[in-house]
C-alpha cells in the first residue's frame, strides 16, 4: 500500500512538475508575444511619424514651387493692358491693342478680308472668373479672315507673340487658295484683355 501510494504521489509530483512546465513555457511565450507586439507598435508609430513629417515636407516644397511659378509669371509673363476707366469706355479701351495687331498684320505682309468684333464672350476665362469679385476686366474677341503665305502668317503670329500685353489666339482654321496653293485662307480669332482701374 505503500508503494502505491508512493506511485500516486510521484505521478501527482510529475504531473504538478508538467503543469507548471507547461505554464511557464505559456508563459515565457506569451510575454516574447507581447514584447514582439509592443515593437511593431513602436515601429508603427515610429513610421507613421516618418510619414507625417514626409508629407510636412513635401507640402512645404509644393508651396516653395508654387512660390516660385508665381514670382516667375509674375516676372516673366504677358501683363494685362490698364486703362483708366473714367476716361474710356470698355470698348474704347482696347484701342491702343486694336492699332497694335493692326501695324503687326500689316507690318507682316497679311492681308485682311474681315474683321468682326465679340466684346465680353461669354465662354472667356478670365471674364468667368472675375466675374463675382468685379475685377474690373474686358474681353474683345477679334474674328479675323485674312489672306497670305506661310512666311507672313509665321511673321504675323511670331509679332504677336512677342507683344508685352496678353493676347490669346482662340482658334484657328487654315485653307489653301484654290487658284494658287502657296496662297492661304486663314479665319482665326484673338481675343484681346484690357482692366479698366
């Protein structure tokens, strides 16, 4: 009776020694676990914080860039004829521009069929978007058919390109003279902008 007693001991003592074996390996594997999830935590948090201050970084670069394009335009570009407006209508402010591309067409050798006039398209830009702050600016659109050769429409175009005062060429079709190909037909528009201050 003993000895049996002694064996139910000794399997109580192994099974006791296996359970708490079996706890502590738990254990030991639950807290690597938990170290493990508290550095990807860490690293998470460490990246999205790298991310931010990525993100920070290239808003500030896209408004020095922005920055820039505008201080460039601003240096660089075309400028909007200014007439004072209690002097001139809307229509008569455009003509120092009206004798400009005039002098320009025939300076280049084009020759001019018609000429039809737009004040303030409704389709414009410019007009559409100052329109709500009252921005004080004026459109005239120009429908030209004019006759030439190649040279002197290249001559035409490149002058008005070249002008100080913002001009824009809205459209533009070409056909050749059916007696003489060297000669084109040419029906385009410019639309001329002016700000009465």
């Amino acid at each position: 009776m003993d000895k049996l007693i002694k064996d139910k001991i000794l399997w109580l003592v192994f099974v006791i020694v296996i359970l708490f074996g079996g706890c502590f390996c738990v254990i030991q594997v639950a807290q690597g676990y938990l170290e493990q999830s508290n550095q990807k935590n860490e690293q998470q948090s460490a990246l999205e914080g790298k991310k931010q201050e990525l993100q920070n970084l290239e808003n500030s670069l896209k408004a020095k860039e922005v920055q820039e394009v505008k201080k460039t335009t601003s240096t660089s570009g075309k400028i909007i004829y200014e007439v004072p407006g209690q002097q001139f209508t809307a229509e008569a402010s455009f003509g120092i521009m009206f004798e400009n591309l005039l002098s320009n067409i025939s300076n280049s050798g084009v020759r001019i069929r018609s000429i039809r006039y737009n004040y303030n398209p409704a389709d414009d830009r410019i007009i559409s978007a100052t329109r709500e702050s009252g921005g004080g600016y004026n459109v005239c659109e120009l429908s030209f058919v004019a006759v030439g050769n190649y040279a002197q429409f290249q001559n035409f175009f490149k002058s008005l390109a070249k002008e100080k005062y913002l001009s824009n060429i809205y459209e533009m079709y070409i056909e050749p003279y059916d007696k003489d190909k060297s000669i084109l037909i040419n029906r385009f528009k410019v639309r001329l902008y002016t700000k009465t201050i």
